[in-house]
C-alpha cells in the first residue's frame, strides 16, 4: 500500500513527512465540505505553517455573496488554519464568519477557536467535524448588510 507521500511499507515518516501528511489531511476534509485553499503556499509544503496567508475558507459564507474588501470594515468569511498556541505548540485554529476584533454583538463576533492536536500530531477531525457543522449553517446564514450594521451602529438586537 502506498501513501499520500508515496511511500509504501512501514517507514517511518520524517517530521517533516508527518507535518505535510497533517495539511493534506485537513485539506481533503475541508475541501470535500466545500471549503477552497487560500494563501501563497499549499499543504504539500512545509513552509505551509510558516506562511500567514496559508489556510482555508469557506466561500458559502454569506450565502456565497462576494463582497469588496475595505480594510477593518468587511465582515471575515469562516476561514480556519495552522498556527501556533501561547506554548508555541501547532494548533488548529478556526475563525467564525462575522466581525472581526470584539466588534458588535456575541453573535456577529469571531473569537479564534483553538484546536491542540493530537497525541499522534495529527487534528482530530471528528472535532473539527462537529464544529464545522455548527459554523457553517451560520455562516452561509449570516448577513453582510447585517454584519456591517452591527459593527458600526453597535450591537444588533438578535
């Protein structure tokens, strides 16, 4: 049987192996939901983890409306990524579409969820599963007239 990097048998992987099998997997998963890679750097890279612009998002945010970005102003779209925790450790981090930065209500909010990965270094996606199917209704549900109003005006009364 060979793998998604080629080998066969029971090598063992480099950590450099194990790092790029990681991205692959989380990038057949999300991209099977719908989701589309962002950023300069794809999954089969190492620098992958290392680039700020490489992640996910889920274009059906919105209800798929495109929008014009306008620097802090233009709600984020449900995006998720590689990054490292407050030990330096590898995280998976998902955003929720809606306003940056505290702006507006609990709802319009995004706060960063962060995933430890596992024991094998690898994401748990029966989690991420579970959160995606919680986000993503919400996400393609959101408003962007909405999202804007509540950023601006205040906290939105849902």
């Amino acid at each position: 049987m060979t793998d998604r990097l080629g080998h066969t048998g029971t090598m063992t992987a480099t950590p450099t192996e194990l790092l790029i099998a990681r991205q692959l997997e989380v990038h057949d998963h999300v991209l099977a939901r719908g989701w589309r890679l962002d950023g300069d750097t794809g999954p089969g890279d190492a620098g992958f983890l290392d680039d700020a612009t490489a992640g996910w998002s889920y274009p059906a945010s919105f209800g798929g409306a495109r929008t014009n970005t306008v620097a802090d102003a233009t709600p984020v779209l449900l995006h998720c990524y590689f990054t490292f925790g407050d030990e330096g450790d590898v995280v998976f981090a998902v955003v929720p579409a809606g306003n940056l930065r505290g702006s507006g209500c609990p709802v319009h909010d995004t706060r960063e969820r962060r995933f430890p990965l596992t024991e094998a270094g690898r994401v748990d996606l029966v989690t991420l599963t579970t959160v995606l199917d919680e986000l993503e209704p919400r996400a393609r549900a959101h408003d962007v007239h909405a999202l804007v109003e509540c950023l601006y005006f205040g906290p939105c009364t849902r």
